[in-house]
C-alpha cells in the first residue's frame, strides 16, 4: 500500500530541516526585478504530458524514478509499452511544476532540493539538475511565476529556520539559480499568485499580525519584496498543517485543508473570503480526512478535496445559506473507490479547462468538472500491482 507520512508544514512551528543557524538574521532581496528575457508563452492547445513520481522499488525501497505519461487531446492518458522513465532524488508526494510552454519541469524533492529537467516535444525527458539548492532552502512546494522565469520556493522551516519564500530563476535552457530569500516566514504552506497580488498559508509572513494564517500580499514579482495588505485567521487557532490550498476561480474565497493528526481538533478545511484588499476568515468544515489536495473549478464555486488518509475525494460548494461553503458529499466514482487519493493536477485553460488528475495509490484517476456545477469521475489509469507501482508526485504540461 502507499505508504503514510507525516507532513511537517505546521502553521506556528517548522520542520526539523533546518539550513541556517538559527540565531542567524535572514535578509530578504530588496534589489530591482530581474528583466523577463526568455519569452516562454504558452504552448498550443492539445496533446500534453503527465510526470509522476514512482517512490518505491519491488521490496519498498526507496527511489528516485520519475515516469512520464502522454495526455491526448481529448484527455485520455496512456503509458509507453516501455516507459519513459527518468532519475532525479527522491520525490514521495506533492505536484511538479512547469513553465508555461511546458519545457521545463520542476520537483521540490524529499531532501529539498528542486529536480529540474526538461520534456521535448514527444515527451522525451532531460535532467537539468538533478538536486540543485541543498543548503540553501529546504523546498517543501513549487510555484511558477506566470511568465515562466522564476520559481518560488516555499520553505515550510519556521523564520528562525529560514522558512519563507525563495526565488530561483529559471534560465532559457531551464538551469537554476538561487536569487536568495524573497520573503521571510514561518511555516508558508500554501502560495497562489494572482497578477499584482499573492495569497499565503502560513504561520506568519513578513510582517503580518499575530494569528493571521491565510496572508494577502502586494507581489511586485521578480525578486523584489512583497507586502503583506490583509491577513486572516482562517481556523481560529494554531493547530493546522496546511495541505491542499486553492482559490476559486472567480477569486472571492480561499480553501485551506488542515491535515495535522495530532492537535486534538480534527481536520478539516478553511474557507476564507477574499476581497480585493482584504482577506476574513468565513467558515471552516468539519469532519475531512486529511484534506491532502483542493482542486477548484473553472466554472462556478465547486471544488474537489482528496482524502489519502481516508480514501475519499469529497466535492465542495457554495450552495449552504447565503451561498456559504458546504461539504456537497462524495464524488460519484465510476471507476472503483479511490485508494489513497493524494496529489492532483489540472488543466486550466483550452479544450480540456477543468479535467483534473489524481494520483492515487498504484493509478491516476481521471476527474472533470463541468459547468453546470457537476463533477464527473471518468476512469482511472492503473498501474497494477507490486510496490514497484506506487505513486507520488504528479504535474501535467500547462
């Protein structure tokens, strides 16, 4: 079976990676953005590719294989009769990133290095790095900026620790380099960035007030410094460990899954009202299992949360008294119970706008939203049996 961890993005302490001294003081860039120079635009609407994470050899063992899978234009996904496979460090869990033209792909990996490779056209793979940043940041997840040339690393490591949000520019044939500590925080769990603005999960960034969690931050992007503008308290305590975090699409409210096993309060999922200055916590739902993923809908206030630790994909709305976020129920699986579903990726734009992937414990589970607020699971792509054939980490091509 997949094999459980625990996660150590606790909002108010920090993981045991520490890669500073932790009496040192942490300088954040304040230099000019750098120029946006490789012109990376999104590729044509069709055919793309799924990277997943294969953690596990035939007697558990632990490696570092990565597998990627064709995606069609209607969206069926299909394995090579041999398939194409590639090595970086280890990588049991989270989602692998890419550049907008789907070139390059990045992996915030167990040690917390990033793995960085290319994929060709055909889906062909390159390693670029194989482990680039040790000791520099402990890379817990991965976001892209929009145009495609830098990274943003969160460290889930408290301040004191060097936790926060690193930049790292992604060079025209896709090499790395670390442009150094963009923001200081503890424990960011979560980032969404959205043109001039950032929203953040975490213990506290920058300078936000004692209890705020869920962070609305001016982005000037590059490397220069952000600002926090609002901050909420989403659960109203300290107790979460941030796991799936998503906005809605038409960006009025945040979900923030929790998924610490040991506070006493059970998981759940915060729902925070966002608005174009502000962000307040709204609601919190109770009674999720380890809420590992959030994916939401293109089309109107619906989402899907995984459930690893329970073996459940739950659909979220907005459809409680005066349209407050509810538990809907369960996903209508047409393709077998989901076993340990855990990291998911979307497509969020084109033909395909709303289908999302959904790595489970030896298959990738196929899921689409629709617009008239249903979601529809339409198969799954397993595996087979063997420890060989667990899963992890998972991205698509944009």
């Amino acid at each position: 079976m997949r094999l459980a961890y625990v996660s150590v993005l606790v909002l108010g302490c920090g993981h045991d990676a520490s890669h500073t001294d932790p009496d040192a003081s942490i300088p954040s860039i304040d230099a000019p953005s750098m120029p946006v120079t490789c012109g990376r635009t999104l590729a044509a609407d069709g055919a793309r590719h799924i990277v997943i994470s294969r953690p596990y050899s035939t007697t558990g063992a632990a490696t570092t294989l990565f597998e990627v899978l064709s995606v069609s234009a209607a969206g069926d996904v299909t394995r090579a009769a041999t398939p194409v496979t590639f090595d970086m460090h280890r990588t049991n869990f989270g989602t692998i990133a890419f550049t907008p033209d789907g070139k390059i792909g990045l992996a915030a990996q167990e040690d917390g290095t990033l793995g960085v490779f290319a994929l060709a056209a055909d889906g062909t793979p390159t390693v670029i790095d194989p482990g680039f940043g040790m000791g520099t940041f402990y890379a817990d997840r991965i976001v892209v900026d929009p145009n495609g040339d830098f990274a943003y690393i969160l460290d889930g490591n408290t301040r004191a620790n060097g936790g926060g949000i690193y930049a790292v520019r992604i060079g025209c044939d896709g090499t790395p380099t670390s442009l150094g500590l963009v923001a200081a925080g503890s424990t960011p769990g979560g980032l969404v960035l959205d043109g001039a603005r950032a929203l953040v999960a975490a213990g506290s960034m920058l300078d936000s007030a004692t209890g705020a969690d869920a962070e609305l931050l001016s982005w000037p992007g590059g490397t220069l410094m952000p600002t926090v503008t609002s901050g909420a308290d989403a659960f109203g305590d300290d107790d979460a460990i941030v796991g799936g975090f998503a906005m809605t699409s038409d960006k009025t409210a945040l979900l923030v899954g929790d998924t610490n096993s040991f506070s006493g309060t059970g998981n759940r999922v915060a729902v925070v009202t966002v608005g174009a200055t502000t962000v307040a916590p709204a609601n919190v739902l109770a009674a999720i299992a380890d809420p590992e993923s959030i994916q939401t809908s293109p089309f109107g206030n619906v989402a899907i949360v995984t459930t690893a630790d329970g073996d459940a994909i739950h659909v979220l709305d907005d459809g409680g008294t005066n349209h407050a976020w509810r538990i809907r129920g369960l996903l209508a699986y047409t393709s077998g119970n989901p076993m340990q579903p855990g990291d998911t990726t979307a497509i969020v734009r084109g033909a395909l706008n709303g289908h999302v992937f959904v790595s489970e414990l030896s298959s990738i589970r196929h899921v689409v939203f629709h617009d008239d607020g249903s979601v529809v699971d339409v198969g799954a792509l397993q595996f087979g049996d063997g420890l060989d054939q667990i899963l992890g980490a998972i991205g698509i091509t944009p």
